[in-house]
C-alpha cells in the first residue's frame, strides 16, 4: 500500500497544491533590516505549527494564528457551552500551538468580532474566558482586533519564546523512536458525538460523566509545562499538538518525518468517557479515541535510550505520558492489537468532510 | 467645551469600559522565561495599533492584529473588487499597522477561511492577493489558518521589527507638534459613497476618475518607508494610520496624546476625485476627506524645528507629506478656515453606527 498524502487529506492537500507556490523557499531567509539580524527559521514551506524566527541571539521566536469555530461549536449552539467557555477555548487553542513547538508562551493577540446581538454581558464573557486562559497558561493577553461583524468572529495568534535552536518539529522523528502521548484524547469528539444524539440514545450517561464530556471543551489545557520540557531537554525528536485528533495528528507526524508508526493498541489509553459513549454509539472506543477531537494533548517522538530520562524529568513535575508506538522504517500507521496488524482505526479531521458519525458508516483506511 | 471619549467613539468606548479590567498594568511587564530576557513594552493597555516587545538587544518586536471585512465590503459585494483585492487589502491593512509603528515588517499570519461556494480560482486569487502585498511591502506570507468556514473570513497578523526605543506611538503629541499627514485621505470613503449610487447622482464620473476611486481599494499602499523614517530618525512625536479615516485618527492621537488640534483647513489635501463625488453628494469635499476612509496615509506630529530635516529626507526618498495643523493645550480639535474656527468636519468611523450617508444629514460635533 502506497501512502499518499491525499488519502487522509482532503482539503488541506487542494490548499497546498493550489497555493505552494507562494510558500516555497521562505525557511532560511534573511528577513533582517537596518543591520537587525532576523532570520525566519521555518516559514510556511515548513508545514509546521508556527512560524519561527531567530531574532538575535539568545531568543527563538515561535508565533502562529489560529480561527476558531467558537460560535459553530454544535454544543453551543446547543447551549451547553459559554461565551465564556469559546473564550477560553480560543487561547487554549492559539496557545496550544506554541506549546507544540516547545515555546513559551508571552503573548496572545485576539480576534472577537461580535454583532449587535451580542450583549455586554455575552461579550465581557467571551474576553473574560480568553483573559482567564491567558492567565491558567502563563501569558497576557496583549492586544488584538475588536469590533462589530454580522456574527461572533474569533481567531488568534499566540507568540512564544525558545531559546534557539530547541523548538520541536513534526519533521523530527527516525525509525526506532518510540511514539508517546501526554494523556487521553478523544473527549472532545465524544461530547460533540455524545449530546446531540444524547435522547436517541438507548440511556443517558451518569451526570459525573456528561461534566467531564463537557469540562473538556470548557476547560482544555494546552501542554505549555510538556512542551517545555520535551523542548528545553532535547527530549523530543518530533512533536505536534492533537487539535486535529490522535489519528491524523500521527499520520501529519509520519508525514513530516518520513515515517511510518506501527502503534500498540493496547497502550493508547482510552478515557472511561470515551468508552461509554462509543458503547452508546455501538463504534469501537479506541476509534472514537483516535478521531478528530481537539484535545491538545501533545504527540511526540522519543529516542529509546532516553524515554527513562523523559520520564523522571515528567514525574519531578507531575506530568504523565503514554508510550504508545515505535516509528518504522516502512511508511503508513498500522495499529497492532495483539499479533493482528491493521489501518489504525478512527476518522482524522479532514475539515470539510469528516464528520464524527462517520464512524460508524465508513472504516478509514490509510 | 468638554472632550468626552465617549462623543467620538461609542462603540470602542463600550468595549473598553467593558474589558478594561482584563487589559491593567500590561506594558512594562517582564514576560521573559528560562533567563530569557523579555518585556512587553507596550499590551493592550497602551491601546496603540500593535503590541511592543522588546525581546534582548538589539530588536524589539511589533505585532499586530487586524480582521478584514473584506467579503462584506460593499463594493466586492457588488463585483467590483475581487478576491485578489480582498487579499492584497488584507495584507495591506496589517503592514499598515506595523508601519505606523515606525517598524519594518518581518512576516505576516494570514486566517482565510472559506465556504464550499468559493472555488479554487477565486480562493487561490485571495492567496495570490496577499502574497502580492507582501511582495511590494517586502515581506513574506510566513503562515497562518487555512481552511473552511460558513462564509469568507479574512483576519491577519503582521510582524515587525524596530531599532530598541525607536517604535512611534500614538501618545507622544505635545503642544506646538505639527500636525502632518503623507497624502489625500478619502479616496477609500468617496468610492464607497458613490459606487452604489452611481446610477442616482446628475451625472457619472469619467472613467478615469472611476478607476482612480477602484484602485484606491485594488491596491492601498502600506508607508512603510515613511514609518521607517519617522522612527529611525525620531522625527515624528506621535504617529498613527488613517485606517479610520482622517478625523478619527485626528481624534485618537489628541486623545492618547492629551492634546487638542488646530487643522488648517486649507492645507487639508483634497484628492480631485474626492472633490468630484462630494459635489455629487452635495457635501463638503472637505467633510468627505475627513470621514471614514481606509487609506492608510500615516498621521504623525513633528516638533517644528525638526519639519525641515524630516522633509529632506522624505524629498530624498521620493517620499511626501502635507502640514496640516498644530497641536494645542486645549483640548479639542477645531478646524480653521481662515479666521472661522469650528468643529472639524466629517464623519470618524465609529464601527457600529458610522455610515458615509450621515455625511449629508448628520453635521458632526467633536
């Protein structure tokens, strides 16, 4: 089987063909003036999650934007998220990004575009829930673009900082590094499968459980202190954060790298939440676990001979991960349960077309 | 008289009351981490058009955010600007703000999301637009958000970079400045005053003058040369664009500056296009000049003994700008015409409320 960028991309591979050209050749270049030296590290060419400068010695820095859904999130438009709670999402996202290149976060610049519907109070709730995302993670919330439009409108662009030559990259991994996870991933895909359908269901899930479906998109945490570490220690060899899902976060990893990931389905841990509600939806969890949900974990690749080192380093600052599979010389993702070898199960994001309730209709096949 | 914000700014004014909490005590603040030295010189609480790092000697960083109406600019609506243009203005508008901060740009972040109705021409002319901006403002389009959304959502961020302490900002005015601005404003705001009601005026303008009024949109121009000047020479005192037109931007470096102005109306540039369609209007072409108008010309204020060596260096660049008025003691800016002092005409972009078409009915009172 031929591993092909187009069969787990849809529309991000037209975007890249149609517009490459104006991307190419930017990593590396010089974009000082006035005797300032700046050099962008990794431009658009690079794929990555930031942009990257080097602007003098001693600092890199990492910056990248982020649209967010916000007022499209199914869950609320069904009331059960916040203002607020899309405020908070909107850093954590943006800031997420920067964790994923192993940055530090010192800033946040915001987009909340608002129409007249919007009261005060709704629109001191969406800043109140950037502010206090900013301030769980570390950073300021330092500015950005205020103002009316026909409907909520947020984006954003978190800056970071790393000291050169140390951000993380998805291009990174070598055949032999073991594959780790920071944590759970697929709570978010589950709520967004689990409330909608939550009547047609054949019961509902107990009150402690729909919290936690709901507190993970009401409160995600972007991995700044894993970032860190994996980036400040050299520990990582690749990295990338899980916005798009287990799945395709491994697959755009594999990519960047030139690898292939063969993973031990019976590591990757599933979320007692994800497995009820993948019971309800009669789908197998590990593949509601691997599906698009923005979890903003961080998925990162480890030289053998340090996961030990890794670990301690976690452990000193209550941070946990997940060996979950070991990168091969051989291209595609094949999950390994037992001594049966097959396409890792669940449905990446694939922005126009994918769709959670795939799951049950269309096994994906990379 | 009393200045109040609140006269000349409703929407911008509810929004500050509302979130200032979550803006206090920002510039200045050591946001450095791993013994990485970093200040953010001027956050949220500066409200000046970027936020200011100063990330180690010898650069300190500019970055600034800006959402684009662009689909729900009346004349893309009525197909007289293309995506292309929309993109190029997106661009455009970004670099503008890092411009009017005295710095060179180093990269801009691009959000477009786009709907299933735009095909792949008409988004890749969005791309190509913003990639030619950055190409004439010498820059790079080094990333950002790609992807679909309900509708065409355009938002940016641009980056630059400044020699330490040499960014402008808007607060700097002092009683006796001169008031400069580097061309004709209110060509953006009279296209937009006569386009859609071309058909209802005595008579059409010339082809000629119609084209002039389009490209004013197709290809604004970001002064970045004029900020770099204004910076590295410290020539200018304060300095904002006219992204909101003449008077607001008139009104909000008196407001940050706490000065008032005395224009000298006569020494207003007035574009003949502008005239034209104020004569259509039966309006002031002063007024039109002065309203709501996206040209991005720079303001600035220039201590008098410095108006000489700042012209000289325009002059040797190739570059213009025109001495509109003074800076007072008194709060408040008055027009003068000849000896008749009264409220500056024109209507400021007030986001929610402001229309071009109050030009005619609503006479406007600082």
């Amino acid at each position: 089987m031929t591993f092909s960028e187009e069969k787990y991309s849809d529309e991000p591979t037209r975007v890249q063909q149609l517009v490459k050209d104006f991307f190419s050749d930017q990593s590396g270049a010089d974009v000082g003036a006035d005797g300032l030296p700046v050099t962008l590290a990794l431009g658009a060419d690079a794929k990555d999650d930031c942009a990257v400068y080097d602007i003098g010695a001693p600092v890199t820095l990492v910056v990248g934007s982020d649209y967010i859904r916000g007022p499209k999130f199914i869950l609320y438009e069904m009331g059960l998220l916040s203002n607020f709670d899309i405020g908070y999402y909107l850093a954590a996202a943006n800031i997420s990004d920067v964790a994923a290149m192993g940055a530090t976060p010192i800033g946040l610049l915001s987009v909340i575009r608002y129409p007249h519907e919007l009261d005060d109070a709704g629109f001191q709730d969406v800043v109140a829930g950037v502010h206090q995302a900013c301030t769980d993670f570390g950073t300021l919330n330092v500015g950005g673009d205020i103002g009316n439009a026909e409907r909520l409108i947020l984006s954003g662009t978190a800056l970071g900082i790393c000291p050169p030559g140390k951000t993380l990259k998805r291009s990174g991994a070598r055949p032999g590094d073991l594959l780790c996870v920071t944590g759970t991933c697929g709570l978010l895909g589950a709520a967004v499968a689990y409330f909608p359908k939550r009547d047609s269901f054949t019961h509902t899930l107990p009150a402690d459980v729909e919290k936690e479906l709901l507190d993970s998109w009401r409160k995600p945490r972007a991995r700044v202190a894993e970032g860190r570490v994996l980036a400040q220690k050299s520990f990582a060899t690749s990295c990338q954060d899980t916005s798009d899902g287990l799945k395709a976060t491994i697959e755009q990893i594999m990519h960047a790298s030139g690898v292939g990931f063969r993973i031990d389905e019976r590591n990757v841990p599933v979320a007692p939440a994800v497995r009820m509600v993948a019971e309800l939806m009669k789908v197998e969890p590990l593949a509601l676990t691997m599906s698009a949900s923005s979890d903003f974990q961080l998925t990162f690749t480890v030289a053998p001979d340090d996961v030990s080192a890794c670990r301690a380093e976690f452990t000193d600052l209550g941070l946990d991960f997940h060996v979950i599979g070991e990168a091969t010389e051989e291209r595609g993702a094949r999950g390994l349960d037992g001594e049966r070898s097959r396409p890792l199960p669940g449905v990446a994001w694939k922005h126009q077309k994918s769709d959670i309730s795939l799951l049950a209709s269309e096994p994906s096949d990379p």
